[in-house]
C-alpha cells in the first residue's frame, strides 16, 4: 500500500471514526424527530403533516438537511450531551412557541418576534392566565438551570476529538446547504421571501421558514441606485408638484386639526359569510362611510402586526421592500431617523402628538417616534384608566377626552395620530352569547361564535368612541379632519373567500370633517388606497405638500415607474447614501414631551397618621419622591396620593414622577417641587374613600 493510501486513510479515520458517525447517526433520528415536529405545529393535525411531506417532499427534506446541518455543530464541542440540549433544544423551542403563537394569532412565530419580548412581558396576563404565565415561567427558569447544569457537569470527550476534522464536516454540510438552497431556487422549489407568511410557512416548512424571517432583513440595494437616479427621480417629483400645486382648487387650502385613528383589529363582521348579527356592530362608522369619503384601506399584516400598519401609514414607505416578517420599527427605525408625517406636518406648522391607550414601550414606540420627530406622546402611563374590557385592555372611550384636551391644549394647529386598543386580542372563547349583539351561524363552532360575540361587542364599544368623538368635533370651533380605519382584520381564521366583500389585507375607512369638504367632494375622493398612501391622501386634501414621500405619492402614482422608484427613494433613505436630503439638514430625533399635563400637587392634608397629597393628573404610574428619594404612596383617585406621615419632614421637597410601565426606572415627567411646610398642614376629617374627586 502506498504512503499517499495510507495519508487518505489516515484522513477518513480522523473525519468519520466511531464517535462522529454515532452523532452523525443520531443526528439523523433527531432530524427526522424535530423536522416532523416542527411541521406539527404548523399544521396541528397528522393529515396535516402526511399531506406536507407527501406533496411537498423535496421541501420536508431540505428543511430537514437545515435541522441536520444546525445539529452537526455538536461535533465541535466535548460536552456533546449539552450541545445537544442547546441546538436541539432550540429546534424544539421553535416548534413549541410557533404551536403556541398560532392558537393566539395567524401569523407563524418568526425570528422577528424574539426581539419583541420586552415590548410583550408587560401585556402578557392579556394572552395568558396567571397559571399559565407561572407556568412558563419556571420552564424557562428550569430551561436555563438545566443548561448550566449540563455545561458544567456532563462528561467531556475525550476519544477521537478532533476539532480540525469535526469542523471540515460542518463546513461540508453548510456548503452543500447552499448549493442545494441554491439550486432549489434556481428551480423554483424555494423562494427567498414570502408575501404571505402563514402561506410560507405552510408551503417552504417552519425551519426555511424561521431561517428566512432571520436573514432576510432591510430592502435590498436596487441595482439602478446611484445619485444620479435619485436626483432624476426627484426632480421629476419636484416639477410636478409644482404643476399640481397651481392647479390647486382654492378650497384645498386651509389648515385644519388632522386626528388620525387606528382602531385596534377593527373591520365590519357582519360581512363575514355565514355569521348572522343581530344588529349593526358598526352604526356610527357604516352612517359616517356612506355621507364621507370612504372605502377599504389595503394593509400589510393580517391578524397581528399593528405596527407595519402604523408603519406605513407614518412613513409612506411600502413593507413589501424589506424583509420577510420584518418589523421596522425594530430592525432600523429605533436607531436610526426616518422622514414621516411628524416631519412634514411641522414643516406645514403644526404641533404633532401620539396617544395611545397602551404603555410608552410597546414595540419601542418611544424609541421610534423620537426618530421620527414626534413632539407628544400621551400614553396609558398619563392615563387614568379605570375602566378596562374582559381581555384586559383600555377602553377606547379613554382616548376622547385625551384627544379634546390636546386640541385645546396647544398653540398651533395640531396632528393627532390615535392608537386604539380595544379590539386587542386574545377573545373569549366560552361565556360571551349573553351580549346585547348576538350573533349565530351554522358554520361555526360554539367557541367560534363566543369569540365572534365579543369582539363584535368590542367594536360596538369601539363605534361609539367614534360616534362620541365625531359629536365633540362637530361644533368644535377650529376646522377638524377625522381619518379612522382598522390596522388589520382580527385574528378568527379568515380569509378572502369567508368575506362578502374586500379581502384578508384589507379594513373599512373613512375621513370626515366639520367644514364640509370630504361631503361636498365624496364621488371624487372615494375609492380603495394603500396604508402607505393614505396620509398623503389625506395632505393633498388640504395642500400641505412637505416631505419626500408625502409628494411623491402626491404626484407620481400613476407614472411608470412609481414601486420601482418609491423603492429606490426607501433604499436611500434608510439603508443608502440619503441622496434625497443633500443640501438639507439632517433630520434629528425629537425630544418628546410626555404629559401635555403634567402632575401637580396644590395642598397636603393630613389624616391621621397619612398626608394627602391633593392635586391632579396623577395615574396609576404616579410615584412620590421625598428631596430625591422614594417612598410608598397609594392612588387614591386622579386628585389625591396617600403617604405616610412619618416620610416627610418640614422644607422637604415633593415630587411626583410619572414612570414607565414597564421600568420604573424611567421617568417620562414630573411635576413641580412642592416644598412642604408643616404649618400649612391642615387636618382632613371626612373619610378618603368618600371624597368626590
């Protein structure tokens, strides 16, 4: 035998001996173990399963070759029973939360998600009951103890480890999943992005589909991109707009308050096919629709992702650009400004305010809207809220006076964007057929119509903050725009085919005003619109034209190129050379005022052994300091804080804080120091819980 044989042998020996091939093998069984789970909680039943992979075969393998070739990285550790643990079990978790998020939603769990727990721990008792809640708890706690518990104590190998070799066959695999990733898209057996993430999923398998939500991020860089393209598309917008701008009608020109409404899941159910209701849901919105501008606004999300919508809305910008499952919000827009609607608005003079009936993190809101210039946001942390629905979210009753107040509150004209809750899921499944709205139908089940009977309930609720808000602003003595609309279908299993009309991506809307405009104009400006069109829609009613993309949807939608270019000017706002402001100044974060209102104390009484705090506006996430320190306080009501006496001494300063509700750590605004002189201490005799606030 030559020494060439013998050096070749040598090198087969070194990269299958005996304990590679047994993880190799046992690699294979678990393979086969978590690529058939995985399905599983996509599809929930067997059939489900057995129709994937017979119908689907080279995709079930492929899927199964990514599971097989993420499992091999245990040939580059000792500790094999822990990295088993911590790349199988991964696998595993995937399966189980997607199991888990598909009987809460209809989209599947994506890599996306991971980065929003902090933004769900605060709302998670409105998915999950406490026991539940306790029990993920501990699984998680046990999950990471028996990690650290298998690093530390499991046996290492010591036979046949080798490093070099174990890494050659790792590379092999990862090398060959790309080839054959390759060659699979190459024949169209594999897409790289998915319009319709549950259709994805269902079609390309949970693990490509996972592994797509987690590489593909951002908006591709166009091939046409350069300077000299954005400058032409933007001299092109330019001139049109002024064409536009001189045939502009005399009656577009006014500045009235905009109130934007984003109704939480909100659509008409009674145009669900075989759901009998046994009156309107939506009296309010179905009279406002048909005497104003009104028709169906196409969004991008279908049961969940609120934010996209907003997204779209806010920005102009297109989500079919960036990437699968993508949350901009998340992956660009908390690091980095964006031009949007609160730029535009305040470069047409006007004071730009959010309120939102929800904490001042969910999905980083706080985060984002600073980057994309907002000046107010009124969150749930400024609210009292003492009314909540049986899913425990706000009722959207709260927002009217929030909104009122803001319009009478600041000096310039203002832009309110309104983000509603109460439609929120998770539904009631059982003991909900009481309601005033029944509703009934053969094609359904018990739990079904439960669920239907609620949320039904809900949008009545929902149709009367509408109805409230309309009959304020109608004799409101500025002029007033209303735009209202759902940010997506609710979660119930729908699709087009279950509606009599519209689609799954598409929710009712309307824009109303007190000066006449959207009635006089209705035949022209009905119509069906895009999420990312609708503000500009709603601008060029009253001839505000700032922004980049606010004008080019003004004046370039019905050119040739208008996706294509709307997807160059995205690419080089966020991810490009931002061509589109050279020669202006960048575009900086706000510094966002949180309380339009902030707390204040007027007088401290004393009762007993406690001081009363009397004042106003303080909430539930009121805290008081004494000279920088705190102490235990209860909420009274809006107008009064109990404390114990024996916390304060005379000269000392009190301040209320107003803390996040996720962190109490940080302060979103404060009152005034109140310095508190023992002398002026007056006693209160009639008992607390009697006082009219």
């Amino acid at each position: 035998m030559s020494e060439k044989t013998e050096s070749k042998q040598t090198l087969t020996q070194k990269l299958l001996n005996p304990t590679t091939l047994k993880v190799l093998a046992l690699n294979l069984v678990l393979t086969l173990f978590l690529d058939l789970f995985l399905e599983f909680s996509q599809f929930k039943t067997l059939e489900g399963v057995e129709g994937f992979v017979r119908e689907r075969t080279f995709v079930f393998l492929y899927n199964g070759l990514i599971i097989f070739t993420v499992l091999s990285i245990v040939l580059l550790f000792r500790k094999k029973i822990f990295a088993y643990a911590l790349l199988g079990g991964g696998w595993l978790a995937v399966g189980i939360a997607n199991y888990s998020i598909l009987s809460q939603r209809k989209t599947p769990f994506t890599a996306v998600d991971l980065t929003l727990i902090k933004s769900i721990l605060p709302i998670i008792n409105s998915y999950l009951s406490m026991w539940q809640i306790i029990l993920l708890c501990l699984s998680g706690l046990a999950g990471i103890v028996g990690l650290v518990c298998l690093f530390l104590y499991t046996p290492e190998q010591a036979k046949y480890f080798n490093f070099k070799s174990n890494a050659v066959i790792v590379l092999f695999l990862m090398i060959m999943l790309a080839v054959i990733t390759r060659a699979g898209a190459g024949k169209g057996q594999l897409i790289g992005r998915f319009d319709n993430l549950s259709s994805g999923y269902q079609d390309y398998g949970v693990a490509y589909g996972f592994c797509v939500t987690a590489l593909d991020t951002g908006i591709d860089r166009p091939i046409e991109y350069s300077r000299k393209r954005v400058r032409k598309v933007l001299k092109k917008m330019n001139a049109r707009t002024k064409k536009r701008m001189k045939a502009e009608a005399p009656s577009k020109k006014r500045a009235p308050n905009i109130i934007f409404i984003q109704l939480e899941s909100f659509f008409d159910a009674s145009t669900v096919k075989g759901l009998t209701v046994s009156e309107d849901p939506i009296p309010t919105f179905h009279k406002l629709q048909k005497e104003t501008t009104s028709g169906y606004l196409k969004v991008p999300v279908y049961g969940a992702g609120t934010i996209n919508t907003e997204f779209e809305v806010i920005t102009g910008m297109n989500m079919n650009y960036f990437g699968t499952g993508e949350y901009p919000y998340r992956s660009i827009l908390h690091k980095k400004t964006c031009d949007s609607i609160f730029y535009w608005m305040r470069d047409c003079g006007y004071e730009t305010s959010v309120i939102h009936n929800n904490n001042v993190s969910f999905y980083d809101r706080n985060k984002v809207f600073a980057n994309l210039g907002l000046e107010n946001f009124i969150t749930i942390e400024n609210m009292d809220v003492n009314i909540r629905n049986e899913a425990g979210w706000s009722r959207d009753a709260i927002l009217t006076n929030h909104i009122m107040n803001t319009l009478a509150t600041t000096k310039k004209r203002d832009l309110i964007y309104t983000i509603s809750v109460q439609g929120h899921g998770d539904y009631p499944s059982s003991g909900q057929m009481d309601l005033p709205i029944r509703v009934s139908g053969q094609d359904f089940t018990e739990a079904e119509l439960n669920q239907y009977s609620y949320y039904i309930n809900q949008t009545r609720d929902m149709d009367g903050f509408i109805a409230e808000l309309v009959s304020q602003l109608s004799d409101y003595p500025e002029d007033v725009m209303v735009i209202a609309y759902g940010d997506h279908l609710p979660g119930m299993n729908l699709e087009t085919s279950n509606l009599k009309e519209g689609s799954k991506y598409s929710t009712p809307y309307f824009i109303w005003d007190n000066f006449g405009y959207n009635a006089a104009h209705k035949k022209e400006e009905d119509g069906n619109v895009t999420a990312y069109q609708l503000a500009s829609k709603v601008l060029d009613q009253v001839a505000c034209h700032k922004g980049t993309l606010n004008r080019y949807h003004q004046s370039m939608q019905t050119t040739k190129n208008y996706k294509k270019n709307l997807k160059l000017l995205q690419y080089d706002m966020l991810y490009g050379s931002n061509f589109t402001r050279e020669g202006k100044d960048p575009l900086e974060p706000s510094e966002i005022v949180y309380s339009l209102n902030p707390p204040r104390i007027d007088v401290v009484k004393s009762m007993r052994n406690k001081y009363l705090l009397i004042g106003q506006n303080f909430t539930d996430y009121s805290r008081v300091y004494v000279n920088g320190i705190r102490v235990r306080s209860k909420k009274l009501n809006r107008t009064v804080l109990l404390i114990d006496a024996k916390n304060v001494k005379d000269k000392n300063k009190i301040e209320i804080m107003q803390v996040s509700a996720t962190n109490e750590n940080i302060t979103l605004n404060q009152s005034e120091p109140f310095e508190f002189r023992e002398e002026n201490v007056e006693e209160f005799t009639t008992m607390y819980t009697d006082m009219d606030e």
